[in-house]
C-alpha cells in the first residue's frame, strides 16, 4: 500500500491528517467449514465468524426473525446465508438493484454451487431473457423448485399485483415454499419504498401458505425496535436485534489544501494594511500564526480575493496527484459529484499515463452499460484496474476488497454517504491501513473550508442521518387495502382502518374502485407513482438525434423543463415533444449541447442571457456563461408549486416557473459579529418559457394560513431554523420535510410536505420540537447546515447578520402556527352559545375579496380581482379583470355596496387593515374611501380582531378558526392556490390571451370567497354573543 503522505510531502502539498484506529469484530472459536463443511476448500472456509455473524446464524435456527444492524464491510451477507444453506431454507433475497449487488450475488452463487443448491438472479431484464429462453411455464417450474431466488422489490411488487388479480406470477410456487425474506441494504430505500416493502411481506404472508421468518439487514438503522415489533405481529416469531461492529484497518485521512501555502501566507502578510480592517478581530492572529492561518487557509485566501488582492494560485492539479495510484497494488476509487467530472478525469488520467497504464483507469456510472460495468468491477478485483471513478453507483453494496483508498473529489453533502463512501475500502484483514483523501473541489467544500479546519471536523462528527422507518406510515396501510380490495381471496381480510382510508381518499365507489382508484392502481409502482414507462429524452446533434437514457415522470417536473441545463450531458432542454391535445401530456424531452450558439437562437433565452451579462457587470465580472456553467457557477432550478394534503392524502407538484442561478465568481467579506465571514453575490434569472407535466402522489403534509402581518422571509428563516434543530436533535434528514412559504395578494400561507411519505409530520410532538427549538444554542456547523439547506433563504439571514436570536424567534412564531390547532381546540373546549339565524334583519353584510395576480410585466401586474358579499340569506360575487395594475368595471359592485350602506348595513370584515392595503396596491380608492367613512361612523366590525381579543390569542387564520366552530366549507385557500398554479402554467403554454385560461379560477375563488363570507358571518354571531356572556358574568 502506498503511503500518500510520502508523495504529498515530496510535492510541496499542504494538507491537515488525522488516523482513525484500526476496529476489529470479536470472532467466536467456530470457522465457517465447521458449519458447512463445504467451505473446506474456499478461502472463506478456514475464517472464524464473527460474533454478529454466528449470534444471526443461531437466532435463525432457534425459528426468530432477526435484525442485524451492522456497518459496512462485516460479513452481513454471510449472517444469514449459512443458515439458508446449511439447513437448506427456501430463501426470498430482496436486494435494492441488483446492479450494486453483484459482490453479493457472485458469494451466494459461489456458495450455492459449492453446497448443490440452486439459486437463480431474477429482475425485469432477466425475466424476459428467461421466458424467451424457457417460456414461461418451464420457467415458473425451474423458479418454483429453486433454493435461493434473488430480486428486487419492483419484480416482486409486479409479481405481488398478478397474484392479487388471480394472474399467474412465475414466482408463486416458490413464493408458497419460502422459509426466509432476506432484506438487505434497508437504508438504501426512501421512506415511501420501506412502506412499499413492509406492505409487501404482509401480503405475501396473506397469500402465501408459507410461515416464513424475516431477516433485515442495515448499516445505520435507527428505530430497529419499531420494526421488530412490526415483524413480530406479522408472523407471531420473537423478532432479535444483533449489533455488530464493522471491520476497519487503520485509517488515514487527508485533506488537501493546495501547494506553496507557506508561500501564499508571505504574500498575505504583505497585504496587512489592506486586509485588518476588513476581517474580524480574532483573525488577525492569521498574520503572526502560520498554523492559525494554515487552519482558516480558506476563509483568508477567499477575504483576500473579495478585496481584489491576487495572492497567486493555490489550485493543483488533482491529475498528478491521483497518477501516482496507478503504481500501488490496492485499488484507489475516486468519488466525484457529477459524472461529467468522473469521465474528465478518467479521460485526463488515460491521456496522462501511456500505453498499458492507461487501462489500469476506469469510470463507473449508470449510462455505462451492466455489462460493462461488470468488467470493470472484475478489472479490479483482478487487479487490472488501479483507479476507478465514480460519481455514486459504487458507494453502495458493492464490495470489491482490494481497495484500500478513497479519494473524495468534492465531498458529499450528505453525511450518510460519506460514510457509504468510506464503507468501501480497508475490507481486508491482511491491509496494513487505508487512506481517505479530501480534495476540496466544489462550492460545498469551500463552505466548509472557509469556516475552517474544524468546521470539517465539526461536520464528520455530526450524527449521521437516521433511516425513517415508520411502520404505522399510511402509504404501507394503502398499498395494502388496494390490493386486498382487488382480490376475491383477501378482499374479506379488509380491516375497518384500511376500508375508512380507502374511502376518505374516495378510491372506491361501492364494490368497485372509483376513478381515482383506478388511477392508483395504475400509478402505483415501486420508484415512484407514476405509468411503468419513462419519458424518452433525446439529444440534437446537428441532424442527428440520439436517445439518451429515460428520465422519470418526476424528474421530468422538477429537472427537465425548457431552459435546465442536464448536466449529466452538458446539455440544456430546449424544448417538449407534447401530445394530448387539452391535457398536454410531454412525450419527449428535446436537449442540445451546451453551446452558446445553440443558445442565443432561442428567443426565449435571449432575455435571460442578457440579464446574466447584466448582473456580471454589475458584479464586476467578465460575462463567460459556458464557463460558469461548467465551473458549477450558474445552474437551473425548477420552482414547483406543491400542493400539500392536510394530514395523508393526495399532493400535487406543479412546475411553474425555470430559473438560473447566478454566483458571483469573486467573494465577498464582511465582518458580523466580530466574525469574518466570506460569501458570493447570488442572483436569481426568471426565463420567459413554458413549463409541462405534473407529479402527483400520496403523502404527508399541512397548509397553515399566515397572518397577512407576517414578514414571509422571515418565517422561512425560521422553518430552515427549525429544519436544523431536526437534523441535529432528532438526525432527520434535511430531504424528509420540506418547507414553503408563499404569498399572493393578502393572502400568506405556509406548507409542510414529505416529499416520500414518511409518517413523521403527523408522527412528532410538535411541542416537545417547540421545547427542543427555544434551548437550542447554534454552533459554526449550523451556518454550513443552513447555506446547504437553503442557500436563498441563507442570503437573506445573511442581511440580518447571522442573528441566530431572530431566526429562532420566527422558528418558534412557525411552531406556534403548526401548533395553533391544540391551542383553539382548548379555547373552544367549554364554549356553548345560541346564536340567531341568519337574516338580512340583522342589518349585517360580511364580504371578503381576493387578488389573484396571473402576469407581470415592466413592474406591472394583471389577473382577476373576486369580490363576495353575504348579507344573511343571499351571496352575490364578483370578478374583475385587472390590466397593468388596474381594476377594470368594479362600478356595478360600488353600485351594490352603495345600495348596503343606504339601508344601514354594517360591514363585517376579516382583518380590516389587511383589506385596505391590498385596496392601495390595486388603486381601488372609491371603494377605500367606501370602507373608510364606514369605519369612521363605526360601521365596520373587524371580527378577526374580536375573535383575538375574545379568545386571548394572537394567530387567528380563518380557516382554523371555524373548524372549531364547527363551520362547514367546500373550498379552502389551498384549492384556490392549487387552480392558480393551473392557470399560471396554462398562460404561459401560449401566446393567447391570458383572460382564455381563468374561467375555473375565477369560479373557485367566488365559491372559496362565499364560504368565507359565510364564515365571518357566523363567527361575527358567535363572539357577540360570547360577548353578552361575559358582560352577564
């Protein structure tokens, strides 16, 4: 094993280390041919087994279902296939993709062969070859007497619904003689495939007459209890836990600075006049302390850069680096981001190396073909491959043992797959050590690097993410009420939870699915919800059109719209093939290369690549896009409009407008709180092009009104305050919950949305988060949380300094919001009160309107204003067209409102001084001055004030209030947001008229307004009296 320290030293590099000590597993006197005699003549037979390993044998014989959590590299595979082939158990083996299970497919094949056992690879792609080969009843015969079938949960889901139909599955027979389900690698899945795979074992526990035993394997499964006790109640077997410890030789890590730093701190101290007065106080130790200087190299080095000082180039050639592996006898693998960044570098290194060294380089990534990838895995488990780079397929379930150093090229952002990462090297007793190397490349890296050395310790010792699995999660409970409820044979083992959630999500209609079931049906496929086929995605060359692999139906809504960039083809989409007339459905993704000319013949860029020029300049910068591009300085972003359920239910996600993001190449400084802090100018380029597609699917989530007062950015600072108290306190990872916060004319809002379902907003004690949140002290790692959180919002908490005291106290104002239903439902505990029927005779008028704005240009917005008046017993509602920021023919309702007034009606109004600014903002100063001389003869009763001001609360949205005035409505603000999302995408799929697209809009906002009219009328009624009793007490 070559020693990096010796090469780094002898090239001038500069770089921190530190060595993480070797970690062996305890053995039991008991070698793998003692159990199998079979073993006697491969290499594995004369080991001794680990402790976990022979513990998971022995609770398997004893008949428990078993859950082994243990890290990378210690024998997990073998824990439960020694009792599979010794006792001959018929074994299920459900592996992710079988693609990163080749390591473990190879050792059962080998051990099969060893043992005469039959066991057979089973996906899509083999299934086909094999029914071409066989036909399909030899087939199901030759699966049925097998010993072992490994798959995958997707072929297993297809086979499952043939089963659930009365089809015949080629799996069935073997299905009704399985003893064991093996799952591996349950960290792999999202919360949504865990639900998928729990709701699986239970119906084949329905179907089959099979009294199997469960087996789970992970790495960093965090609620092991949780699941046992799911396994217990399924089969009625003790479920047992075993711990085990991975195995690792001494490990050596460093993190590359650059070259010459020495040199370069010289320079800088040169420059001390210009520098002092611009960083913090504590940094100017930088100009005596080498070492301090050499810890905080990046935040110096990117100080000096925003005050324009040139301290020379710190950039290495990573090539020379990585050349010097070639020679080792380990194998080294390179990690990348991208895979444009594997194939950079695996094509410099072979131009590098000459002749028979170049084939000792080799990429990895999921456009190289399976068998290709094959043989580059075999190239270097022979030895034959030296460097393998990859972007990600490697750094899960594939064990090749001879690597014994990884080489991170720009770090994950995720600390759980760094680790996977690490998980692939120093699996081999006979490595003296290993080596981590961290070569700071991408924006991540700087974020951290420029907060210092032990900003990155800080971030290595975080806890890592934890793996949700929920078992009471509904999406389990819908899978499998679906398919009960399709099949004659387990339609009568329906339970009363299953046949209500079926019904509240109105999937079926009597004895039948409804429409929307047969959607579900439809839709329902492992990966995601969505038909079983891909979008095609093709590539221009010139005349030459090339297919590029599928993308999926959701990564065509928030990856593929016209104007993103796709880097994994340095392309850009340039347009949709579209079919299906009215409903518009996207056929094919249409890209071209990544040139400036294929760029500036688009009209609809041309706005764009002009206010990127304009922002360069402004930022003192030479516009170069291509080369921002690539540099990682401009990229796209698809904002999606999401539509949340309230509880479980059914969401909506809905692009609605592409963006380009900017970063400034040069920094900037800026000294907060007697600290330096380095950061880039960011800018965000709206492009004039249309959007397609929709992705809907069933979830968690939960829409909260806001206070038309509220400050939005601010509470977004809070939620992303709130996002990091879960990741830190609770190890939630940041992708499990996402926030947002909206705002359109008065109206304000907040959601919540599990993005997989994942059962935990419904699941967390929200108060006890509230208790966590207000003790909460935040660390240095937290800023670094937050930018790669939300690196928007971040530009905004920057603006307010970093002061942690003001984002907690808008997380705790957001809690307060998730919170407010507990508190109402104790405010109207005890409350009892008669109230009048409605009637014109009280003299009582509630009106309420909307602005619903649809276009904007030059500064200037146009959309539908909707009006709604209830005087008791009749509602009248209204909608107006504003042009450029005007309302047009509002006269007809000054006419109506004048007629009120006239016969000495009050008006009741939901939030007064909300009402009256958006009146400003539309210019609407006759029906202002209306609502003013109202107020001014106390005629105007605001009743969101008195609701305050009765109930003692300060958050007081509508919505929520009248639930626990048992009030009824028929449309909510989320309908209305969710038809204006609509509308938004249909205006801007057309050149026509923008008034042609907001028909149902408009009908939703008068049917959403009466509700409200209705509502304030009520609630008006209810306070009033609420108010006699307490002058009577």
């Amino acid at each position: 094993m070559l020693d990096s320290k010796i090469i780094l030293d002898a090239n001038d590099y500069d770089y921190y280390s530190f060595v993480e000590e070797t970690i062996k597993p305890e053995t039991v006197e008991v070698k793998f041919k003692d159990l199998i005699p079979e073993f006697s003549e491969i290499e594995i037979g004369s080991k001794n087994l680990y402790k976990h390993q022979y513990a998971s044998y022995e609770a398997l014989v004893r008949g428990k279902n078993l859950i082994l959590r243990s890290g990378t590299g210690s024998g997990k595979t073998e824990a439960w296939l020694i009792y599979s082939i010794k006792h001959k158990i018929p074994t299920l083996a459900i592996y992710p993709t079988l693609a990163l299970a080749n390591d473990q497919i190879k050792r059962i094949d080998l051990y099969s062969e060893r043992t005469n056992l039959r066991s057979l690879v089973l996906d899509a792609n083999k299934r086909e070859t094999l029914i071409h080969e066989y036909g399909r009843a030899k087939l199901r015969s030759i699966i049925t007497q097998l010993d072992i079938l490994v798959t995958n949960p997707a072929l297993l889901m297809n086979e499952i619904k043939k089963l659930v139909k009365g089809k015949p599955a080629l799996i069935s027979g073997f299905l009704n003689k399985v003893k064991l389900v093996m799952i591996d690698e349950i960290d792999f899945y999202s919360p949504r495939e865990i639900a998928l795979l729990l709701g699986l074992i239970g119906l084949m526990k329905n179907f089959t007459n099979s009294d199997f035993q469960i087996a789970t394997l992970s790495a960093m499964i965090e609620n092991p209890e949780e699941l046992a006790s799911f396994y217990t109640r399924l089969n009625n077997r003790e479920t047992e836990i075993i711990e085990g410890k991975r195995f690792r030789v001494e490990n050596r890590t460093y993190v590359i600075l650059g070259k010459n730093i020495k040199k370069i701190w010289e320079k800088f101290k040169k420059y001390k006049h210009l520098i002092e007065s611009k960083i913090a106080n504590e940094d100017l130790r930088g100009f005596e302390d080498f070492e301090y200087f050499k810890r905080n190299f990046y935040k110096f080095y990117e100080a000096a850069k925003a005050l324009k000082i040139d301290l020379g180039d710190i950039d290495f050639d990573p090539i020379d680096l990585l050349a010097n592996y070639v020679k080792d006898e380990h194998v080294t693998l390179v990690f990348t981001r991208s895979i444009n960044k594997a194939e950079e570098l695996a094509r410099r290194l072979k131009n590098v190396l000459n002749g028979d060294l170049a084939k000792c380089i080799a990429s990895h990534h999921h456009l190289i073909n399976k068998e290709e990838r094959k043989r580059v895995e075999e190239g270097a488990r022979s030895g034959i491959v030296k460097i393998l780079i990859s972007p990600r397929t490697l750094s899960q379930g594939i064990d090749i043992g001879t690597v014994g150093r990884i080489v991170h090229f720009g770090l994950p952002e995720s600390l759980r797959e760094f680790y996977q990462r690490e998980g692939r090297k120093g699996r081999r007793m006979d490595l003296d050590f290993s080596e981590t190397i961290i070569i700071p490349y991408g924006s991540w890296d700087r974020k951290l690097l420029t907060r210092g050395i032990e900003a990155l310790y800080q971030w290595l010792q975080l806890p890592i993410e934890k793996i949700i699995v929920n078992v009471d999660n509904k999406y389990r409970i819908l899978f499998e009420a679906m398919m009960k409820f399709q099949s004659p044979r387990l339609k009568k083992l329906l339970s009363d939870e299953e046949i209500k959630l079926l019904k509240e999500l109105k999937l079926v209609k009597g004895d039948e699915l409804s429409d929307r079931g047969l959607e579900v049906e439809r839709k329902l496929q492992f990966y995601e919800f969505a038909p079983p086929y891909g979008i095609n995605r093709i590539l221009k060359l010139g005349e030459e059109r090339v297919y590029l692999p599928e993308i999926s139906h959701v990564d065509l809504v928030e990856k593929f719209q016209p104007g993103c960039f796709d880097p994994s083809n340095e392309a850009i989409v340039i347009a949709h093939n579209i079919s299906g007339g009215y409903s518009r459905i996207v056929s094919a993704v249409i890209e071209e290369e990544m040139k400036w000319q294929n760029l500036v013949k688009k009209d609809e860029l041309l706005p764009a690549l002009e206010e990127y020029e304009e922002y360069k300049y402004k930022w003192g910068e030479t516009p170069d896009l291509i080369y921002d591009y690539l540099v990682g300085k401009l990229s796209s972003e698809v904002l999606c409009v999401v539509h949340p359920p309230n509880g479980f239910g059914k969401y909506y996600k809905i692009p609605n407008r592409v963006y380009w993001n900017i970063r400034s190449s040069k920094p900037r400084v800026k000294v907060i709180k007697d600290k330096t802090v380095v950061y880039y100018e960011r800018a965000k380029i709206e492009l004039p092009t249309a959007t397609y597609g929709k992705y809907s699917d069933y979830t968690y989530g939960a829409f909260y009104e806001l206070d038309p007062s509220e400050d939005v950015t601010s509470i977004r600072i809070g939620l992303a305050f709130i996002m990091i108290v879960l990741r830190k306190k609770l190890r939630i990872p940041f992708e499990t919950i996402l926030y947002d916060v909206g705002k359109f004319g008065d109206k304000k809002f907040l959601s919540l949305h599990e993005p997989n379902s994942a059962g935990l907003i419904e699941k967390l004690d929200w108060l006890e988060i509230k208790k966590i949140t207000e003790e909460y002290n935040p660390e240095v790692i937290d800023e670094i949380l937050f930018e790669a959180l939300d690196e928007y919002t971040y530009a905004d908490f920057i603006s307010k300094n970093l002061d942690w005291q003001y984002a907690k106290k808008y997380a705790i104002k957001a809690l307060d919001y998730i919170l407010l239903r507990e508190k109402l439902k104790v405010k109207f505990k005890d409350i009892e009160v008669i109230i009048p029927k409605p009637s014109k005779a009280l003299k009582l008028l509630a009106l309420d309107l909307i602005w619903l704005p649809l276009k904007e240009e030059f500064g200037r917005k146009s959309g539908i204003l909707v009006l709604a008046f209830y005087d008791g017993e009749g509602l009248n509602s209204f909608g107006f067209l504003v042009e450029e920021g005007r309302v047009r023919n509002f006269e007809e309702a000054n006419k109506l409102l004048t007629k009120f007034i006239d016969e000495e009606f009050s008006f009741l109004i939901y939030d007064f001084r909300a009402k009256k600014e958006m009146l400003n903002e539309l210019y609407l100063r006759s029906f202002d001055f209306i609502l003013d001389s109202m107020a001014r003869a106390d005629k105007v009763k605001d009743v969101k004030e008195i609701i305050t001001k009765n109930l003692d609360i300060s958050l007081a949205p509508l919505e929520e209030i009248e639930k626990f005035a048992e009030i009824q409505r028929e449309v909510k603000l989320s309908d209305v947001i969710y038809e204006l999302s609509n509308s938004q995408q249909k205006i801007s799929q057309t050149k026509a008229n923008w008034r042609n697209f907001t028909k149902f809009l408009e009908e939703k906002a008068k049917r959403y307004l009466e509700d409200n009219c209705k509502s304030i009328f009520h609630l008006y009624l209810i306070m009033r009296e609420i108010t006699k009793e307490n002058i009577t007490r």
